[in-house]
C-alpha cells in the first residue's frame, strides 16, 4: 500500500476515527420490494427453512 497516494483531504477524515453510517430509512413498500427481490434468488431447496 505504499505504491497508494491517498489526498492529504482524505487522510484528514480518516484520521477522526471510526466511521458508521445510519441504515437507510425504507417505506414499507420498499421493503416488501427488497423482500420478493431476495427471495427469488434464494436457491429451491432452501426455500422451506
């Protein structure tokens, strides 16, 4: 990582500390769009867990 040029304004936020971020606030409608959406890639045989 020495090869890396990181900007001096960058080095400045990451030296603050710790970063997190909130979880993204979903309307209702959303999360049942995020629910079918998942629920289709989920592989038939686990479908009855």
């Amino acid at each position: 990582m020495d090869d890396v040029h990181i900007p001096e304004e960058h080095k400045k936020v990451l030296q603050l500390g710790p970063k997190f971020c909130l979880e993204p606030n979903l309307r209702p409608v959303d999360k049942v769009a995020l629910a079918r959406s998942v629920s289709r890639k989920v592989e038939e045989e686990d479908k009855s867990r």
